[in-house]
C-alpha cells in the first residue's frame, strides 16, 4: 500500500547486476594487473603503459563506490519494506518519528530525512513533518451513530466525531446502508501461514541452499588449484616434468614460474569474488528459517501482540538477537502483515491487529488512540479489556 513495488523489482534488479559486473570486472582487473606486475617487475614504465591498466585504475577506484552504493540501497530498501509494514499496521494514520526511531534505534532525525527521501523514491501515500508521518487515505462522508452528525473519514483509520467526541468505528458511509470499520483490514486470513510470509518463501528454502552450494564448489575447486599451483611453485622436479612435456608448449623456467603465478593470482581472486556471495546466501538462509518458524508461530498466537521475549529461534539466541532477526527479516520483506512495537516501555510484535470497540462500557466515553490489547478510560479510569484484538 505504501511501497513502489515495480520500481522497487527495477532497482533490486539494476543493484543485483551492478554488483555481479562490478565484482567480475574487479576480479579480472586485478588478476591481470598482478600479473603484469608480476612479469614485468622493475620495469615499471611497461606496466604503468600497458593496455589493462586504465581499466584496473577505474575499476579500483570506481568499484569500491558502486558496491558501496549497492549495499546502501539494499539497505535502504529493506528500511521502506519495515517502514511499509509499520504503516499498514497503524490504527490513527498518524506515526511519530520518535516512534519509529524507538523501534528501529535511531535518532528521529535520521528517521525522518529517510522518509522525506523514501517519499521520492520508494514509497508514497504520506507524508512526513513537524516530527510525524501522516498516511493518506480515502475520505468519506459520514454519518456518527452517536449524534448523527455529518463528518469526514478517513478509510482504514480510527478517529473521532468533532461534534460529540464519539469515536467512528460503525460510522455509516452516507452515500449508502453499508458500514464500515477502521480495522485496517488486509488481505488474508491471520492464521494462515502464507499471510505471514512472502510469495515462494519455501522455493527460497530450496534455492538459496543450492546457490550457497554451487558458490562453495568453485570456491573449493579454486582454491584446490591454487594451492596446487603454490605447492609447485618451488618444486624443481615439477619444472622438470613441465619442460620435458611437449603439450604445455612452455620454452623455459621462468614461463613455468609466470604461469603458475597467474593461477595462483585467479584461484585467490575468485575465491575472494566468491566469499560476499557464499555469506550473504549464509545470512540469507538463516533469515529464510527464521521468517518461517516465526510465520507458523503466529498463526498459533490468537492475541494481537506477543511479547518479543517469547519469539522463537533455531537455536539458543538471546531475546535482543532473536529481535534483531526478526526485524531484519521484515526489512528484507520475508515477513509481512507483522511489525515491531514498543507499548508500555516493552517490545512487543503486533500481528493483523484491529480495533472492536469504540465506547467504555463503564461510562460510554469514546475509546480514542487505542494501540494495545486493553485500555484504560480516560475519563472514569476503568479497564476495557479486549479492545485492539488480532484481525
């Protein structure tokens, strides 16, 4: 509702083949300009004129840049999903940014030049000032049920009457008998697992393993070579060997040597390629595992919040790092419909929460800017359980 989902798929895209280019080109540029070194030690004018290296000058200074540049937008995209699903999650249409700067840790002006830029860029349907973040929605006319007076409101969100103070949850809409609720429904039945999780999350399950896997095999088979290259290195009977065998078509000593660098330089280069990817696959999979053993925890969890203390995990972790993976799994979009709130000093995971009640019991005061499970009256002080119950 409030991301740029196709341009958000371009730009993961464009940030994908930025890094695999960037990373190849990196590799080569430098293997070969190793190697010039290497081949052509002392003479130093030879090197500094030969024809790869301008583009090991650019690429050195130019990639590093660009993948820093990647992984910036990774992040920042990963920051919108968690935005995007904090939103979705709001009941009043309003966010603070001293609230979002609590739950993710930051400072709330980090928070808040974010969204002005993510405005731009990756999300839309609100906007951000003066400290706070207010989410469009479609405005009906309405009838109170209280004192029947006309006002305005806003599609998914709680609010008031300006008249009688009543709130509008069985408002009706005026422009025909139906009624509507603020319960910011969403697609999808909360018990089900598939509300939770992002589309082929299990295919994820399957493919990153095998990625991490093949990205392994050719590091080890790399790294295999070069290692077979370096114990030659100094064995003068492999030198023997290579000169006497008229297949290699080597003429001397020294072409043996140089040859047995340059695989030792490509071995290590692609092994060094290779590492970023086999360890995000790592961190990918362990996020994959836990986005999956918390969706099926949820679909358990009959209350509206669950208290962060009590997240599963696929091993002993601490509460802290089982949050931090938790939230890390939303930012990378693998969890959804789910997102992390501080109530009452404690860090609580909201799930498809809604609001069922709109008056005290008690008193029949309006129940107004209801974010837990109970409240507390503001005018006789009486506790209203049940108030914000799971969608």
């Amino acid at each position: 509702m409030y991301l740029r989902e196709k341009l958000i798929k371009v730009l993961k895209i464009k940030n994908a083949v930025l890094a695999v280019i960037t990373i190849l080109s990196l590799i080569v540029s430098v293997s070969i300009e190793l190697f010039l070194v290497v081949e052509y030690w002392g003479d130093w004018y030879t090197v500094l004129h030969a024809k790869a290296t301008p583009d090991f000058i650019f690429w050195v200074i130019s990639g590093p840049v660009i993948l820093i540049a990647v992984f910036v937008s990774k992040e920042w995209i990963g920051d919108a999903y968690f935005y995007n699903g904090y939103f979705e999650g709001d009941l009043d249409g309003v966010v603070s940014d001293a609230e979002l700067a609590d739950v993710m840790g930051r400072h709330p002006v980090m928070i808040a030049l974010q969204l002005k830029f993510f405005s731009i860029l990756y999300m839309k349907n609100y906007t951000n000032k003066d400290g706070k973040t207010e989410l469009v929605s479609k405005t009906c006319t309405c009838e109170c049920v209280n004192c029947g007076a006309v006002i305005e409101k806003k599609m998914y969100f709680t609010g008031k009457c300006e008249y009688c103070g009543s709130s509008d949850l069985r408002a009706r809409v005026l422009s025909g008998e139906r009624f509507y609720s603020i319960t910011n429904e969403l697609k999808g039945n909360s018990m089900d697992y598939e509300y939770y999780t992002a589309k082929l999350l299990k295919l994820r399950r399957i493919v990153f393993p095998i990625l991490m896997g093949i990205s392994l095999f050719f590091m080890m088979i790399s790294f295999f070579v070069g290692m077979d290259a370096l114990s030659n290195y100094n064995n003068e009977e492999y030198y023997r060997e290579t000169v006497m065998d008229v297949d290699k078509h080597l003429q001397s000593f020294e072409l043996i040597r140089l040859d047995l660098i340059e695989t030792i330089i490509t071995s290590a280069f692609i092994c060094f390629g290779l590492m970023p990817l086999f360890i995000n696959r790592v961190m990918r999979i362990r996020l994959v595992m836990m986005a999956d053993i918390t969706a099926k925890f949820f679909t358990t969890i009959t209350a509206p919040f669950i208290n962060a203390s009590k997240l599963p995990s696929t091993g002993r972790m601490a509460p802290r790092s089982r949050l931090a993976r938790v939230r890390m799994a939303m930012r990378k979009g693998y969890l959804r419909n789910c997102t992390i709130e501080k109530h009452r000093g404690v860090m609580q995971v909201a799930l498809g929460k809604k609001i069922v009640k709109d008056s005290c019991p008690s008193c029949g005061a309006p129940i107004t800017e209801a974010v837990y499970s109970d409240y507390v009256c503001k005018y006789c002080d009486r506790k209203i359980m049940d108030v914000v119950v799971k969608k």
